[in-house]
C-alpha cells in the first residue's frame, strides 16, 4: 500500500464516522420523547374517565367504560413503545458523539504526525505504517459506532382498539434493524421550530443568524433550541459555551475552561476533577462575568494560543477566579510540565468544541460563529489554509473544516447502515 492509499482510506473512515449527525439524532429522540409523554398525559385522562364512567349508572355506561379502558392500555403501550425509541435514540446520539470526538482526536494525531516527516523514504515508510495503524483504530470506532445503531429497534406498535379485528397484523412503530440509523432518525419531527433542516433545509435553515455576542467572543443565535448542546442568550455569561453529553460540563471554546454545572466548580485541565468552592451560580448558569472567576478571555485567548510562556500559572489562576488548579498549584521541577499539559489540554478541549458546535449548527441546531482565534482551527489547530505538509513532501489536505467541505460530515447514499458514507 502506498502513502497516498494509506491516507486516502484513512480519511474515508473518518469520512464514513463524520457522515453521522448527532444532532438530527437527538432532536428524533425529544420527539420520540413527547409523543411518549403526551401518551402518558392521555392515558391518565382516559383511565380518569373511565373510572367515572364505572361509578355511575346508566345505559351504555358500562360498555364506555370498557371502551375507554381498552383505549387507556392502547395509548400505555404506545407512549412505552415511543419512550423506548426514544431512549434507543438517545444511546445512539452519545455514541455518535464519542466516535466523533474519537475521530477528532484521530485525525489530530494524523495531522501532527504528517506536518513533521521529513521528506526521506524511511520517513515515508514509518509514516505509512503509522497511518494504517490510525486507519485500524478509526475503523473500530466506525464498528462500535454501527453496533449502537444497530440497537435502535422498538418492535411492532400495539394495535387499536377495533381497528381490525383480532388478526389484523400491527402496522411497525420504529424502524427494524436495517433503517435503525440517524439517516432515518433525521427525518423525525425535530425539535425548534426552523431548526430540524440541515444545510439543504430551505429558507427556514438559513433563516436563522448568530445575533448575539457572548462574553467568550462568540457569537450565537437567539431562540429556542432546546435540543442544543450550544448555550444561548439565556445562559448570561455562559452564552456560546457548549455541554458535553459525556461529562455534562460545560466547555469554553475560547480558553477549553471547564465548569461543573451540578456542583458549581471548575474542573482541573489536567486531571479532570472539580476543585475550588462552589459558586453561587452553580443552579442559574450566569453572573461570573463580574468580580473574581470573571468569564471574560482575552488574556485566555492568548494564554491558550501561547502554551506556558503566555501569562504562565498567573495568567491560569486569572481563567479559574484567581485560584490555581491542583494539578499545577504545586512548586517543583515538575509544574511546567503540568502548565504545559494543562494549556495542550485547554486547547484541545478548545478546538473539539468550536469543531462540535459548527457541526451543530450546520445540522440546523443554534447558530454559532466561533470566538476570535478558533475559527480557523481544524484538528491540528491550523488555519483555514486547509494545508499540511505531508510525508512525502507533497500537501496533506486537512479535512476537519466544515466550512471547507461540507459533504465531509454529510450523509452519504448507500451507506453502510443506512447513514455512514461509502
């Protein structure tokens, strides 16, 4: 296999993995979710009604009240029926969500490694080896990924009441295996109004504009986008930061800072645990734009852009409140070390989720521009050059930026499983 085959299979399984849409995905399941609940909200009507119907007497109030009795366990079962799709969709939005980060990070690696082999035939060699082994990995991310797809099936909806007679078969409620994917799932009423479209959704996707400065140097759309990973307007100060379905932290993409909504604390760039008190913002989301801890992030911008020699722990101390995380608190021959993990660490966290939030909203969830400095950033942190230099001294397309090729993370016809590019 040569270099230039190497690389193009490796990038067709990263294509295949950023083929999926997470977002569409989780706007089916909160459909799938309210039909559920409103199921649930009219079977206790029914099963009310019935039990008044049962206390009366009167001609044909008995036969109402086994009517309305049949109708209550048909619309239990439906709304447990669409409660379990739901669920199922909602597994197979995580796991979207872990490949794409775990393609991410792939594709991090391949871009580092590919801009510093030198142009040498061993070079070339050790780089294809290392290339094909990336390409190993992202094709077990793409299996995992297929098998929690796999798992999106609900069965046969339970039948009407007397809508056919004892035998007449049950029309199916969810897909079967075989159209258990996001391609599908996509189709489902979404959530926002004008939201559910993708990039060919019509004028109602691209209605919709980043009208509002957050704090970070963000800009992100007003609204409701209630499936959205993206915090809006509403958020204070937190507005553009994004949550991560993994953690459920809330992530900065201007600095890579993360906060711990649920127990208002920040979290350690380099071990990942909460440390500091707990702030009093912790149930609201907003505020820490005033005093110490202070969200805004110039000086982030450039600590994160400048690895240690730009602000050191000082400058770190001034993203967290004025208090330095553990991991870099400590005096010693050891703690640049930790600065530097901790800056390689925030940046990261920064680039994955600017990345995670173009996708978003180029899928139809809340508009999003990146802050000053992240919008050009792929998964090797380059510019919008869109170039790397590669192991045999020819260009390296990089293949991360939405806004270079869109057709990257878009569906693909005849994929295997339905939803994942050839």
């Amino acid at each position: 296999m040569s270099i230039a085959s190497a690389q193009a299979e490796f990038q067709r399984v990263i294509a295949q993995i950023r083929s999926a849409k997470e977002y569409k995905i989780r706007t089916a399941s909160g459909a799938w979710r309210t039909l559920a609940s409103a199921g649930d909200t009219e079977t206790a009507a029914l099963a009310s009604t019935a039990g008044g119907a049962a206390a009366e007497q009167g001609v044909g109030l008995r036969e109402l009240c086994d009517r309305l009795t049949q109708m209550t366990d048909f619309t239990s079962a439906t709304a447990a029926m669409a409660q379990q799709v739901s669920d199922q969709l909602l597994e197979a939005e995580r796991a979207t969500v872990t490949a794409l980060q775990a393609a991410h990070d792939l594709e991090q690696r391949f871009n580092e490694r590919g801009a510093a082999i030198p142009p040498s035939p061993q070079a070339a060699a050790a780089f294809e080896t290392f290339v094909v082994g990336l390409t190993a990995e992202a094709q077990t991310v793409l299996d995992t990924l297929g098998e929690s797809y796999a798992g999106v099936i609900a069965g046969e909806a339970p039948t009407a009441p007397r809508s056919g007679g004892p035998g007449a078969p049950a029309a199916p409620m969810a897909p079967g295996p075989a159209q258990a994917t996001p391609a599908a799932a996509g189709a489902a009423p979404a959530g926002p109004a004008g939201a559910a479209a993708g990039p060919a959704g019509g004028a109602e996707a691209t209605a919709a504009a980043a009208d509002h400065q957050a704090a970070n140097g963000s800009a992100v759309g007003s609204g409701e986008y209630p499936h959205s990973s993206v915090m809006g307007p509403e958020q204070g100060d937190f507005a553009g930061w994004t949550r991560d379905p993994s953690t459920g932290y809330l992530v900065d993409p201007a600095t890579g800072r993360e906060f711990d909504p649920a127990t208002g604390r920040w979290i350690d760039p380099v071990t990942g645990k909460p440390f500091g008190e707990a702030t009093e913002y912790a149930a609201r989301l907003s505020g820490l734009g005033t005093g110490s801890g202070g969200l805004a992030s110039p000086a982030g911008l450039a600590l994160v852009g400048g690895g240690a020699g730009s602000g050191g722990a000082g400058g770190l101390a001034g993203l967290y409140g004025g208090v330095l995380p553990p991991s870099v608190a400590h005096a010693g021959p050891a703690r640049g070390q930790a600065l530097e993990q901790a800056m390689r660490n925030m940046n990261q966290r920064a680039q994955l989720s600017t990345h995670m939030a173009m996708r978003e909203a180029a899928q139809g969830g809340r508009p999003f521009m990146p802050p000053p400095g992240m919008a050009g950033m792929g998964a090797g942190g380059a510019g919008r050059s869109g170039q790397g230099r590669g192991a045999a001294g020819g260009q390296n397309r990089r293949f991360t930026d939405l806004t270079e090729d869109p057709e990257v993370w878009a569906p693909r016809r005849g994929a295997a499983l339905g939803v994942l590019g050839e």
